[in-house]
C-alpha cells in the first residue's frame, strides 16, 4: 500500500507505554495457561463481550437472558433485543470462519449481526448519514459514493505486514467509525472487527472482552472519537483503546488467577514435558501460588496417579507418569 494512504495517527509517549504493559500483560496470560480457558470461562466471557457490545447500543437483556438465549431457553423480553443477541450469538461462535483482512467477511459479519433489523444488513449504505447527540450534529460521515473505495483502502492498510497489530486493531476501528459505511450497526462492527485483528496474532483475544470497559466508560469512548475527528488523526482513540484493552488483561489475570484451580494448573504444567521436578520448579510457572497451595497440588496430582514422588520434605522430587 502507498505510503500516503497510511490513515494519520502519532505515536506518543503514552501510547508506547501501553503497548510496552499490554505486551508484558500478553506474554503472563499465555505463560499462566489463561489463552487455554476452560470452556465455562470462554462462555462466560463470551456472554459479557455479547452483553456490553450491545448494551452500549442500547439492547435491555441481562447477562441471564443472553445465557439462557445462549442455552436455547425462551426469553421475555423486547422482539428487537432477542434478535439482536440471537445474531450476536451466531456471529461470535462462528468468529473464526471471519478473515480480518477481507472485506467480503467483513460484509457477511453485518449481515450476521443485523439480518432482520435493517433491510440493509451486509450492504455500504446509500445514502448521507450524519451523528446527532442530543440536538447537536456530531459527525458528518463521508458521503456514501466513497464508502467503497474508502473501506477498500481501509482493508488495504489491514494487510500492511510493518504495522503492530495492536495499533492497526485500534486504527481500524477508528477510521471505519468515521466512514460510517453502513445505515446501522456500525458501533458493534467496529469492535467485533477489533477483536477479529487482535485475534489474528494473539489467540486470547476471543476470550476477552474488552467491551466490558467501554460500555463502562462509553463517555471517554464517544470523546476520544470526537478528539479524533477534531484533530484529523485517530491518536486519542488509540490512547483510549489501547488503555482499554490494558485494563481488561489486567482484569483477566486478577480474575484467572483467582479461579485457576488445582487441575487446570497441573494439566497445564504437564503439558511442558517436564520429567522429573520439586516444588520449587512448580512454583516457578505459577509465580502468585503460595508453597501450601503448591504442596496441595502436587499431592493432588500423586492421588490422580499424574505423578509419583520420591524422598521426604524439601528433597522431595517429583516424577510425570
């Protein structure tokens, strides 16, 4: 792609910073087994990316009833909501079978999300659109003859090898924001398309669900778009976004570490390929894990015929069946 169709954003001290802390936060949660949820986990996290994603768009239903919508149960609740979160259901369990950098899955992901809320679900818009909040027009989108060749663009950049992943995630879900390609839906295909880039290079992107934040501080998340559109560049978005993200693998390690138990953390530490260890080697892999909780997993694994031990106390010495 040409240089000068590479969408204007700066790179500051801040924005280093986060992608230094969200690398590291990266490196924890793969190190931890946390990238290999356990499936309640996934479907929990699931439902809260689900849940916040449209409940910054306005959807009433509850984490309840999206579990019960999830699980096939019959829901009360308003027809458009129920739908919304029937097609958010299908769209996010089929989430692998979309490409990041194709705009035909791009396409078929809108479709997904709004077939049979808007005629128009999987088509750019053919019309002018305009944001209003309250009485004040916050946005003027690019008239609807360029939404085409702008996405083209847009999905040109997406398959630039030079750029970070976590940059071009945030990029994306600026620029499409301020093209507006379609009548509706717009918000929810911004951070679904998000998570599809991240998950592209860092696989625990589908289990986290960063919309939870954002729905949180939808204030900051409107701002720094309005920054953004001001100043021609998206910078206050990536600052947002990146910090966003920051805080929900933070979220993440707090939460797994928590409910991480004893046969998760022995499956994991035999999937090393570790023959013969004490404690202390345990210890080393689950860095937060007390010398107790460490002695009780391993006398755990001895009873699940996992492992065999040999010799007394601290010469104790551990050996894979």
């Amino acid at each position: 792609m040409i240089a000068s169709m590479k969408p204007p954003y700066d790179i500051t001290p801040k924005i280093l910073k986060l992608i230094s802390s969200i690398s590291e936060k990266i490196g924890e949660v793969n190190a931890n087994y946390l990238s290999k949820q356990s499936p309640q986990l996934r479907k929990q996290n699931r439902i809260k990316t689900i849940h916040s994603s449209l409940q910054i768009e306005g959807n009433t239903l509850t984490e309840e009833q999206i579990t019960a919508l999830i699980e096939n149960k019959r829901v009360i609740g308003p027809e458009k909501d129920v739908l919304e979160v029937l097609n958010a259901i299908k769209v996010y369990e089929k989430i692998e079978e979309y490409k990041f950098s194709s705009d035909k899955s791009f396409l078929k992901a809108h479709f997904g999300l709004m077939s049979g809320l808007i005629e128009t679900a999987g088509i750019y818009r053919k019309q002018g659109v305009g944001i209003v909040k309250g009485t004040k027009v916050e946005h003027i989108a690019p008239p609807y003859e360029n939404v085409p060749h702008l996405m083209k663009d847009l999905f040109e950049y997406l398959k630039d090898s030079e750029e970070l992943t976590l940059i071009k995630s945030c990029v994306f879900h600026y620029e499409m924001e301020f093209i507006h390609p379609f009548l509706d839906g717009n918000g929810r295909m911004g951070r679904l398309w998000q998570t599809l880039i991240l998950m592209a290079e860092y696989p625990v992107f589908e289990f986290l669900p960063f919309e939870t934040l954002i729905s949180k501080t939808q204030d900051e998340y409107y701002k720094s778009l309005a920054l953004s559109d001001k100043s021609g560049k998206s910078t206050y978005f990536i600052e947002y976004m990146l910090e966003v993200i920051d805080k929900s693998l933070e979220n993440l390690l707090s939460y797994n570490s928590r409910i991480l138990k004893d046969v998760d953390r022995l499956e994991y530490f035999l999937n090393l390929d570790i023959k013969e260890f004490n404690r202390k080697d345990y210890m080393n892999i689950f860095k937060d894990l007390s010398s107790a909780t460490a002695s009780r997993d391993l006398k755990k694994g001895i009873s699940m015929n996992l492992l065999e031990s040999i010799g007394n106390l601290n010469k104790t010495k551990y050996i894979v069946k």
